[in-house]
C-alpha cells in the first residue's frame, strides 16, 4: 500500500465523527462537510494530491460553502496552505481538516466577517465609538458615541444566523429614557423585519421572502442614531434640543426643557412642542411638523399606513413639501387631540386673556 492510500484509509478510519461527514475519499479527489449537523455554520474541504506529494509539494485545498462569504473562504485557504507546507513529508489531509474544523469552533463570529469589516470601515471616520468581538461567546459589543453621550449594548449571533436575528441585550446609556426607548425599540425592530416577512405578502412574494443579515443593520443603525442626536435643533426654537453635558438633561416630564421625541422623528422640547400645538391655525386634517427638513429615521410609515402611499415619494409616505418642511402629521401619543378641542381651548385661552386684560384696564 502506498502512501496516499495509506493516508485515504486514515481519513476513512478517522471521519465517522459527528462533526465530519465523508462524501468522497479516492486518489482523486477527498471531499468532506465539515459540521454537517449545523447548516449554517458548514463548510465543504476538497482535498487533492499533487505529483511529488507530500515530500516537495503539500495537499491542494479548496473550500466552498453557502453561509460564509469568499473573503473568508480565501483566508482560511491562505492559512490552511501554510499549515500544510509546514508539514511536508507527512499525511496533511487530517491535518488540514482538523486546522479547518478547529478554526471554526474557535471563531464563531467568522460567520458575519463582511458585516464586522463594514463596521470597522464605518468607525473609521468615527474616532469615539468603538467595537468589541467576544469570539467565546459569540458577541460584537459595540459603544456608539455622539458628543458626551454613549449607548452600548451587545449583539449576540446565534448559531443559525442569518435565519435567526442578532439577539440584542445590555443595553446602557446616558441618553434620555425617550432616546433610549427608541434605539432599545427600533434596533430590534431592525433585526426581526430581517428575518420575518411582512404581513401582508402575496402567495409568491412569501414563498420568495429569503432572511436577510441583521448584525450590520441594527448595529449601524444605533451607531448612526447616537451620533446626531446631540446635534439636533428643536424644530420650534431653533436650539439644540439635548444640553452639551447629560447630566443637565431633564428629567421631569412636566419641565418645559423635558424633550420629546414624535412619529416624524423629530425631537422637541416639551414646552416649545405644547405652544405650538395649542397656537392656531388648527388645519382640519392637523398639524403638520415644522422641521425643515424631513428626518432620517422617521417612524412615519409604520404609523401613517397604505393609505397615506402616494406616487412621487420613495417612503410611501404623504408629504406637504411646498415649503421643503417635513410635511408629516405631526402626531404624539401624550397629545392626541381633536381639531375641535384645539379651537375651543385656544378659545378659552383667549377669552381668559381678554379677561384679564380689562380687569387690569379698569384698575389703572
């Protein structure tokens, strides 16, 4: 028996674990799965050998694979070349597959590589927030930063992503509780419209709907979202909604200063936002927000539904642009109130005004 049939009977002898499934072993050609019992997390090895294997030339790897991306494949190509140069004059196959099998184990965050180097290219302009990979448990930890403030939390890969979301937890910061309702709420909103299709699909487009990645998405997204709040104007008096310092911000719901945050997107100080809803015009289909612009991050579609879909714009949603103002209904859940009790109560207003106006008249 030569010594590649020595070494094709080791691999046989060798491959009847569970994390290895055999599919061909010949002269020709050896191809193995690597962790077969979890697809999305498998690899294929084709091993073959060279004339003047193993003394002069070492085994020829290729790798193929669904779930990991070609940057990935081409490295742990690179690296599975060098290991077996580093064993020339000896069997390499085993040698290769356990390196392969063992790389995988160790480097569990391998499967989202071209998500984590978005992010780092991302950062890059960014010289505050900061990115973490815990490899033992699977984890990219990420601390976003806008000014003096902070949101961190942790993104946790399960084992069959991209069909299971990131699992978002530990959440901290210094923001507003308004803020962090938001990205806690909407980063996970993020994730799961990633992996679960929309309700109202057709027959065609549901059996079509494939999950998407959800680690650069909802990470990017809180990275975004930190890093211009700080920066933005209240829409009404024009001033940086949020203080320099966090620990100046307001925490009384009933303080003018207090900030609120709408469906448009927008934020508000409290007081700024009550004054101009309670001031006319009251235009019957209600108030539209002030902002100059519209926001990047409006809740607006998920509120505003089909019915407000027009042609012209690409969110779906009804703008009044004529004065490139943010053209949304301006809508909160604290202030729900009809046009009707808007007029009477600015009526009432008015009348209390006049009121005193004539009592301070007959007094001088």
């Amino acid at each position: 028996m030569d010594f590649i049939e020595r070494e094709l009977s080791d691999i046989r002898a060798n491959c009847e674990e569970q994390t290895i499934k055999l599919i061909t072993c010949n002269a020709t050609l050896v191809r193995i799965d690597l962790l077969p019992q979890r697809p999305n997390r498998s690899m294929t090895v084709c091993l073959r050998f060279p004339e003047d294997y193993p003394q002069r030339c070492s085994i020829l790897v290729e790798l193929k694979s669904r779930v990991y991306s070609d940057k990935l494949l081409a490295e742990l190509t690179r690296l599975l070349d060098e290991h077996a140069k580093q064993h020339l004059g000896k069997p390499q196959a085993l040698l290769v597959l356990r390196f392969a099998l063992q790389y995988l184990s160790d480097n569990p965050l391998c499967i989202c590589l071209d998500e984590i180097k978005q992010l780092r290219q991302d950062l890059k302009s960014d010289n505050v927030s900061q990115l973490k990979l815990r490899q033992r448990n699977s984890c990219v930890e990420i601390t976003a930063r806008g000014g003096q403030y902070y949101y961190r939390l942790t993104a946790a890969v399960p084992d069959d992503y991209p069909q299971q979301a990131v699992d978002l937890r530990g959440q901290e910061s210094n923001l507003p509780n308004v803020l962090l309702r938001y990205l806690n709420g909407q980063s996970r909103e993020i994730a799961r419209q990633c992996v679960e299709p929309p309700l109202r699909l057709s027959k065609d487009e549901l059996a079509n709907f494939r999950p998407s990645r959800s680690l650069y998405r909802t990470l990017k997204f809180c990275l975004e979202a930190t890093r211009d709040f700080h920066l933005e104007l209240c829409p009404i008096c024009d001033n940086t909604v949020l203080p320099q310092q966090p620990e100046n911000v307001v925490l009384d719901d009933r303080d003018d200063a207090f900030v609120e945050r709408v469906y448009c997107g927008h934020l508000f100080h409290q007081g700024c936002l009550k004054l101009y809803l309670s001031e006319p015009p009251f235009p019957k289909s209600g108030k539209l927000c002030p902002a100059k612009r519209r926001h990047p991050r409006s809740d607006a579609h998920s509120y505003m539904g089909k019915g407000a879909i027009t042609a012209g714009t690409s969110s779906g949603i009804k703008l009044d642009n004529s004065d490139n103002r943010c053209g949304i209904k301006l809508a909160h859940d604290r202030w729900v109130v009809s046009v009707k009790t808007a007029e009477a109560r600015w009526a009432q207003k008015q009348a209390r005004q006049r009121e005193l106006e004539e009592v301070v008249d007959f007094l001088q």
